[in-house]
C-alpha cells in the first residue's frame, strides 16, 4: 500500500539519491527540497510547494504532479516515463538535458520556462502557451 505523508515540511530537504515507491505527497511544503539522483515510481505530489526544488538527474516512472507550485525548479537530466504535470505553476522552472516527448503541459503556467528548443519536440502545450514557447525560436508573432 502507498505511504501517505500530509502537511509535512521538507524545506531545503536533503533527499538525494534514493528510491521513493508508492509515496503520496499531499499539502507538503518542500520549497528548496534536493530530490538529485533519485528514483521515483508511483509518486504523486498534491497541493505541494516544490518552488526551487531539484530534480536533477532522476528518474521518474508513474509520478504525478498535481496542483503544484514548481517554480524555479530544476529537471535536468530527468528520465521521464509515464509522468503527468496537472495545474502547476512553473514559472521560471527548467529542463534542459531532459526529454519532454509525451508530456503535457497544457494544464499548467509554464511563464519563462527554461528550456532548449530540442528537447520540446512531442511535448503537448495550450495555444496560448504556444504563442509564448515561439519567442525560444525567434518567431515574432503579429
């Protein structure tokens, strides 16, 4: 059965470099918390605040994140199976080095994302957030 942890604070947590399996994350505050490395299966995050939160390096199979604040957070060099984002905020958040193929983002504010033009490709965004994303191509729309 799946670990529940509520309204627990993790800020600037240092969970590097492990496995997490079936955890549920509900109304946590995890502002600054250091996921590197790790191994996420069947995790989910609800009504989290994950704002500068690292991702770097991991590898996420069945996560979600639902309702999250994940502004200012890395996903770099993320290996992404099966993975939702669901009305988050994620301004200013970056993936570089990590596939988005499959993903979508279409429910989400993704305002200044930082990301390279290749790694866009199979990604599924709203038409407004197309809008946004061709400023990364140097399309200038009128």
């Amino acid at each position: 059965s799946k670990t529940n942890i509520k309204l627990s604070n993790f800020s600037n947590v240092d969970l590097s470099d492990r496995s997490y399996k079936e955890v549920v994350f509900t109304d946590c505050n995890l502002v600054g918390v250091d996921f590197n490395g790790s191994f996420l299966e069947e995790v989910t995050f609800k009504n989290c605040n994950l704002n500068y939160g690292n991702f770097s390096g991991c590898n996420f199979k069945k996560v979600i994140f639902e309702s999250c604040k994940l502004d200012d957070a890395s996903f770099n060099e993320v290996k992404i199976k099966e993975t939702d984002f669901r009305e988050c905020s994620m301004h200013e958040t970056e993936f570089f080095q990590t596939k988005l193929k499959g993903l979508d983002f279409s429910s989400c504010d993704i305002k200044d994302i930082r990301v390279p033009i290749e790694v866009l490709k199979g990604l599924t965004v709203s038409y407004e957030q197309a809008l946004g994303l061709s400023l990364l191509l140097g399309i200038k729309i009128k």
